[in-house]
C-alpha cells in the first residue's frame, strides 16, 4: 500500500499545490487494494505516471474548475488520481468495491466529474 499512497501523492503534487488529508487518501487506497494485482501494484508509479500524462489537461481542467467546490472531499485529495484511473481501466469492479467501503455518493460525483459515469 506505501507505494501505491507515495505514487498518487506523487503525481497530486505534480498537478495541485494544496493541503491535503493523507489519512483519507491512506484509508481509500486500503480500501481498493483487492482491485489490483501483485504485479499491478508494482508498476502502478508507471501505469499512474502514464495514465497523468495522458490525462494532463482534463486533468488540469478539472483541478481549475472545482478548486473551490468543497461537496467531494476525494476530488482534493492525491487518491482522486487512483480513483479517476481504475474509472478508465475498471469502473463496475471499482464500483462494487467502493460501495463496501464508502458512500456511492462520492463515487458517483467523481464519475460523473470524470466522464464515465457509475451508478449506485
């Protein structure tokens, strides 16, 4: 899990200069940890590195268009990237996974801010 958390802390500094909870991005990342493989896990700083560059300006789009929006606590915090990344690559596992943990809500805010929307 360090590795995953210091990836997506990473690459957030890269893209947004703010505070941000590292709890909460510790306990998502936990989270969603069964929906990578061992050896996804560690080439994640790559597959996310790529995933960031190819994303970069509705990335940054995004981080303009909602810096002041407080109602996604995720969307400030790094593991937004994590999150953003399994919509593209596996967005129903993602969302089975996230409903054991977390409020569908939020999922499906960031989904829908994402492009690739999820239902509950």
């Amino acid at each position: 899990m360090g590795h995953m958390l210091d990836t997506v802390e990473r690459q957030f500094s890269l893209l947004v200069q703010r505070p941000v909870c590292p709890q909460l991005s510790r306990f998502v990342v936990d989270a969603l940890l069964p929906l990578f493989s061992e050896a996804d896990i560690l080439r994640y700083e790559e597959t996310l590195s790529l995933f960031v560059s190819m994303h970069r300006d509705k990335l940054d789009e995004i981080f303009s268009d909602y810096e002041l929006d407080d109602r996604n606590p995720f969307l400030s915090e790094p593991v937004c990237l994590l999150i953003f990344e399994r919509l593209e690559t596996d967005r129903f596992m993602l969302a089975d996974l996230w409903s054991r943990h977390l409020s569908s809500q939020f999922l499906i805010s960031l989904s829908e801010i994402w492009g690739v929307p999820v239902s509950a």
